[in-house]
C-alpha cells in the first residue's frame, strides 16, 4: 500500500468567506509552512482542505502539531490517487485491507462536481467492492472502520482517522492584540481564545518583588505556559514587566479598599503602552463577571476605562469549571497551577470597594505619577521571545 505522507487539512470557518477567503486560506498556508519549515515537499491548496505532501510518513507529532493551528477543522494522515473511479477503489481495497476491523462505512465528498457519479453512488460503489474483495460488513453507526475519501479536482484522498482541530479563524488574520498573563488558570485560557479568533496574542506579565514574585519559579511557569500556547500561533512575544516602584506608589497613596483596582489600571496602561510598541490593536484579560472583587461591573468599568484601546474578556461569562477544562485540554493547567508568590495578593484588603466610582478612582490615581512609572517599566521589562516545544 502506498505509504501515508500527506497530512490532509479541512478548513473551519474559512470556507465561509466571501471575497477574502483567499487571504485567509494564504495565512493558513504560511502557518503550515512555517510550522514545518523546509520539512515538505508542496503545499497545495484544494477545494477547501490544504495538503501537505512530506517526504516521509506522517508521525502522530505532526498530526498534532496542525490540530493545534486555528483555522482547521480537523487533520488526516492521507494518501493520495488520481481522481479516477478505479483508481481511488484500487486505494480504498489497498487502505481498508491494512487497516484491521470487521465492519465500516464510506464518506464520500465531491469537492469536484463534475466528478462522473455523485458522493452516494461512490459511497455505494465502494461499500460493495469492500464487502465483496475484504469480507468486511457494513456499519453505518459506530463502524470499526470508517473511510473517508475526499474527491478534489486534481487528487483524490483516502484516510481511516482524523483528529479534531482547533477550528476558528488563522493567527493573524484578526491582527495583534496584548494580553496580560497573571500565572494562573484564567489568563492563558482568554489568550487561547483570541487565538482561536485570528489573533496573534503577545503576552505582558506585571512582576513585583515586594511579595517575592521576581522569584524563578514564577519566570519558570511564565515561560511553560507561553511555550504552550506558542504551539498555536507558531511563536511568541513575552514582557516581564518591573512593577515595584508602581506598587511601592499604590501602596503609599490609596487607601487598601481600593489598591486592586488602581493596581489593575496600572497595568491596563501598562498594556497599553506595549501595544503602541507592537501595533497592537486590543487589551486581553482573563475577567470573569464577578470572580473576584475586581470583577464587579462596576469595578471592572473603573479598570476598563484606562485603556484606550478596546480591551476584549473572552471570559466573562463563564464559570471557573468550564475555564479548568479548557486549560486542561489545551495544556496550559499544569504549569498555572505550580504553587509560586503572587505579585497582588498582598495589595488585596479584607473589606475591598466591590461598588467603585470611576470618578473616585482617578482622584486617587492623580496622586501618583502614573505615566512616568508606566513608561519607566516598559523601558525597563525583560523581552523574551518563545517558540513552541513541539515534543512536549
């Protein structure tokens, strides 16, 4: 039998595009180039699926590794045959008899309508010929076996299995946004989001000394949880910003009630200054309407309105079980929940404002330097530049 080596890539949402469809399916194409580097043969776009012809067998890492792109609805490891009825059943009678199973059904799709027979009389044809050549029996519900064989103008493509993808839009077609990474579970998740929307998220992290957070196992964690993520848009940017003199501020000059919230405005601002640098163009948070104190409405439009840009909580609706699930499936957990130092939770008072007045708030902040302090900080933020771990 011939040997598997393409990896086959039906698009998502893409192919609901209008007149920019073909932008889109271009970005995708460069991820899958980039992903790969110049370990292929062709990339070839055809009647909404890419294929990624390699010069070896298809590996279950890289399976993986396009499962993880947005913008894909799920991958196969393929075989390839003239689109040509006896050619793709000599393919099917050659994949079926190599792939074990007593009973299967056949999906068969035209992306080629002028394919002699519709997608039914081939689901049919073939059927038949497997029961008659291999003995197998038909199951069309929870089959052993289920072959898929997708009919394309130039090719036509045979596989037994796929994996889901992550479905959505391609990184960079939604352009840049800056998301702030906390450590914990529900940032990376409201990065991962984003992502999923055609963003390519560049990360800030707001790093205190005062409750020890500069310690190693916070860069550690950062940096585990980055390189995840940077499997889904390819690579990725990190600011490590020194927040010490911005909290020593708070701390002197607002009341305890209310230090979250101007801590929080602080690194709006701070975002917003990394985003002018980046040409970003939004604010992410990992907000959940009424999580914490800081998450009230009406708390959360005091910190919101520190931005110029638009800030995006994909979040904000749902509750912490669903976000754990999420950080689980995309592999961000373990890392969010190694135990190190948090940079606010020192800030936080026992009685916090749960009710802010956005008027309030910035009477406060007119006592702090703010705009020097933010500036001083991003010029002084360590930058560091992450690619994936594709082994892990």
């Amino acid at each position: 039998m011939e040997k598997r080596r393409i990896i086959l890539m039906h698009l998502d949402e893409v192919c609901l595009k209008g007149g920019n469809r073909r932008l889109f399916e271009k970005m995708l194409i460069r991820n899958a180039g980039e992903a790969l580097g110049s370990k292929y043969e062709k990339i070839e776009l055809l009647g909404g699926r890419i294929a990624v012809t390699l010069p070896h067998d298809v590996t279950d890492i890289l399976l993986r590794r396009f499962s993880t792109f947005p913008g894909i609805a799920y991958v196969a490891p393929a075989i390839s045959v003239p689109p040509e009825i006896d050619a793709i059943k000599n393919g099917a009678i050659a994949l079926m008899d190599a792939s074990g199973g007593q009973t299967f059904r056949v999906t068969a799709k035209r992306a080629d309508k002028g394919f002699p027979i519709t997608s039914q009389e081939l689901n049919c044809e073939l059927g038949a010929l497997i029961v008659d050549k291999l003995g197998k029996r038909v199951k069309l519900e929870n089959p052993d076996v289920e072959l898929f064989v997708d009919v394309c103008d130039k090719e036509a493509f045979l596989y037994t299995g796929k994996i889901s993808g992550t479905g959505g839009l391609p990184v960079g077609s939604s352009g840049r946004v800056i998301a702030s990474l906390s450590g914990g579970i529900d940032s990376p998740v409201a990065a991962f989001m984003m992502m999923k929307r055609g963003c390519k998220v560049v990360f800030a992290h707001a790093k205190g000394s005062i409750a020890g957070s500069s310690a190693p196992t916070v860069r550690g964690k950062l940096e585990g949880i980055v390189r995840v993520l940077a499997k889904v848009q390819l690579s990725s940017k990190l600011y490590i910003v020194p927040f010490e003199n911005i909290q020593a501020q708070i701390i002197a000059c607002v009341p305890s009630t209310h230090r979250m919230i101007l801590y929080r405005r602080a690194m709006m601002k701070v975002m917003n200054h990394i985003a002018r640098i980046e040409k970003a163009r939004g604010i992410i948070t990992g907000d959940s309407v009424g999580q914490v104190a800081s998450q009230t409405l009406e708390n959360l439009g005091c910190i919101y309105a520190a931005s110029e840009l638009p800030v995006f909580a994909p979040l904000i609706g749902m509750n912490k079980t669903e976000t754990v699930a999420i950080a689980r499936s995309i592999g961000t957990y373990k890392y969010s929940i190694i135990p190190s130092p948090d940079c606010c939770s020192f800030m936080i008072s026992k009685h916090p404002e749960t009710k802010a007045r956005l008027r309030d708030v910035e009477r406060m902040e007119e006592q702090i330097p703010i705009s020097d302090l933010v500036e001083k900080a991003v010029a002084e933020a360590d930058i560091l530049n992450i690619d994936p771990d594709w082994l892990e």
